[in-house]
C-alpha cells in the first residue's frame, strides 16, 4: 500500500513538475517575445529618424532651389515691367511729337517723315546718327545747343536760307540747305546697341515651366515630409503610452516588493524596519534603489552600511520579498545561508517553508538545519582516493 501511495505521489508531482514546466516555457516565450517587440519599436523609431533627417535635408536643397527660381522669376517679371513701360513711355512720347509736328508745322507727323525720307534719298539731308548714339544722358537738343546750332521740330539741327509757305493746311517746301552735324556712324551706333544686348546676357525662355516643375515637386516633397512628422509623432506617442504602462506597473511592483520586503525583514531579524526608496522619485524608469534597514537596536541606514552577516540577511528579505510578489517555480540558492548564524538559520529555514508550496528551491549548503528540511539529499562523498561517488537520499 504504501509503494502504491508514493507510485500515485510521485506520478502526481511528475505531473505537477511537467505543467510547471511548460508554465515556465510559455513564460519565457512571453517575455522574449516583448523584447524583440521592443527592439522592433526602438529600431523603427531610429530609422523614421535617420530617413526624416535625410528628406529634412533634401527638403532644405529643394527649397533653397525654388528659392533661386523664385528670385530669377521675380527678375524677368521685372524685366517685362520695365519693358511695358517702356513701350507706354514711347507711346506717348509718339503722340506727343505727332501733336507737336502739327502745331509746329500744320502737318501731320506721317507727312513730315515722307517728305524727310524724300530729302534723305536726294542727297539733301543726311540722317542725325546722334540719336543711335550709345551715350546716354543727353538728348539731341542739348547737344546742338552746347554746339551752337538751330535744331529742327525733330531735334537735328539744320542752317535754314529761306522759311516754307504754308498755305491751306499744306506745307509747301521751299529750297532748303540743311547741314546736319555728325557725331558717329550708324555703324557705329549700332554696334554699340548690340554691345549692350550682349551685356543683358541670355534669357532663360523655359524659367516659367522649370519654376511649375519645381512647385509641383516641393507640394510632393512637403507631402511626403508631413507625412513621415505625422508617422513619427504617432510613434512617439506609441513610446509615450508604453512608458507611462512601465511606470505604473513599476510603481505597482516597487509598491508590493516595499511592502513584502517590510515584512519579510521583520521576520529574518525578528523586529526592526527596513524599506526601498527611489533615487530619483521624477523617473522611476532611470532611477536607482536605495535599500535602507534597522535591525533590532540600531538606526535606519543604508545597507552598506551592515555588518556582513546583516548584509547577506538583508538580501535574503529582498529576495523573499520579490517572491512573494511574483514567484517562480524553481529557485537555485547557492550557498546563501553560509554567512548567518543557528538564530538566523532558523528563521530563514521558517521562511522557506512558507514559499515552499508554489516554489521548488534546490539548495547548495553545508548547514545542518537547512538539509532538515529537504525532502531530498545529493551528495560527493569520496571512499577512495580519486574516485568520486554521488549519493541520494530521500527524507520524506
């Protein structure tokens, strides 16, 4: 009967160890996997960084581009301004001498210019080629006037021997010597105009197509920069809800193990006060822990501060505490007893058998009072000289 009972016992911790086993697994697979979950959030945090620095940077190109575009359009508008109000200023200029012609003469300007031509072709007048002049700053008036002679209703000056009749609104001509005074050849003159075409340099007929191009290309640039701010400001949120998680369960935990650890100090020294407090209590997450304890007669110090004996105690009521608050179903204590005395071994061997009904502790010691309490013992025993034997015993 009995065989049979410690049969059906052993099958049913066999079982009980098979389930704490694969507990321990999908454990395990948990934990591993937040951690590559982790990884893949932080590496994609890193590289939406490093890919929005690299479109910050052709963004900045892109607009420093628009930018020169923008000024050269500027430029040619300006150009097409200045010249618009040139052709009005010539305009009118053009109505004002037609006008003047008629006062002067009671001829239309159309006339005047026939009869002009008609002279130039006979060899009696010789065209002004100051008006082609490439100087500028003085006009034709000014510049007969400094030479002492008679300008004509157009500005060239002329020695006149006898005065035209008119009559009946027509002018009628009369024999004229005029003498025009020469500056340069028309050659000349233009070839000084093409010098200053020449200055002006090209123009860039195609600015107007590139500077649409370039818009169109900096709307899809800008689309693509707010869209990687938006993906990074949502993973930087996504951060911000799993700290603010870390923290609160932190602080649960911190909470818990203070407690358990206020508790299970008492117990290893048989009275006294000890506690955990936060370094820096504004990040938990980056913090430190101080551990401060007070055994029986003494102040609450830091546990640097112990002997080495409370020092190994102190350890123990911590870890005993972080199991009382997440336990794990096997635990391997090495030596850990070595430094306390019988009254602390005692205590100590109370408290393992308080967790002994959801944790399996296998133990590495030389003290008797703790092998009393094992269900089963494994040692090295040398009978003879360099022959190693390994002995099991059951105690309960």
């Amino acid at each position: 009967m009995r065989l049979a009972a410690l049969a059906a016992e052993r099958a049913q911790k066999s079982d009980r160890r098979s389930a704490l086993e694969v507990e321990t697994a999908e454990a395990l697979a948990r934990f591993d996997a937040a951690v590559i979950e982790l990884d893949v959030i932080r590496a994609a945090v890193h590289a939406a960084e490093t890919a929005a620095g690299v479109l910050r940077g052709k963004v900045d190109a892109e607009e420093r581009s628009v930018r020169d575009a923008r000024a050269v359009l500027d430029a040619f508008r300006g150009e097409a301004s200045a010249l618009e109000i040139g052709r009005a200023t010539a305009e009118s200029d053009l109505a004002h001498l037609g006008s003047t012609c008629f006062e002067t003469v009671q001829a239309a300007l159309d006339v005047v210019v026939a009869e002009v031509d008609e002279l130039e072709r006979a060899g009696a007048a010789t065209p002004d080629t100051r008006a082609l002049s490439v100087d500028e700053g003085i006009d034709d008036e000014e510049r007969a006037a400094g030479d002492g002679v008679d300008v004509d209703p157009f500005g060239r000056p002329v020695e006149i021997d006898s005065l035209s009749a008119v009559t009946d609104d027509v002018m009628v001509a009369a024999p004229l010597r005029v003498n025009t005074v020469r500056t340069i050849t028309p050659e000349e003159a233009i070839a000084g105009l093409r010098t200053k075409i020449d200055r002006l340099g090209p123009v860039n007929m195609m600015a107007i197509e590139q500077f649409d191009e370039l818009e169109v290309r900096h709307q899809f640039l800008t689309t693509q920069r707010k869209d990687l701010v938006d993906s990074i400001a949502a993973t930087n949120e996504a951060i911000k809800r799993i700290d603010e998680t870390s923290k609160v369960r932190f602080r649960e935990a911190f909470e818990a193990i203070d407690r358990n650890f206020q508790q299970t100090f008492s117990t290893l020294f048989g009275g006294g006060h000890a506690g955990l407090t936060l370094i820096d209590e504004t990040d938990p997450l980056e913090s430190g822990i101080d551990i401060v304890a007070s055994p029986p007669g003494k102040r609450l110090q830091n546990v640097q501060l112990l002997s080495g004996g409370e020092k190994a105690l102190t350890a123990i009521a911590l870890m005993f505490a972080i199991f009382k608050f997440k336990p794990s179903p096997f635990c391997l204590l090495d030596e850990i007893d070595a430094p306390l005395d019988d009254a602390n071994i005692g205590r100590f061997v109370e408290m393992l058998k308080g967790l002994l009904h959801h944790t399996q502790f296998i133990l590495i010691t030389h003290n008797r009072k703790t092998m009393e309490i094992a269900d089963r013992l494994y040692g090295v025993t040398m009978e003879e000289p360099g022959v190693s034997k390994l002995i099991s015993v059951r105690l309960n």
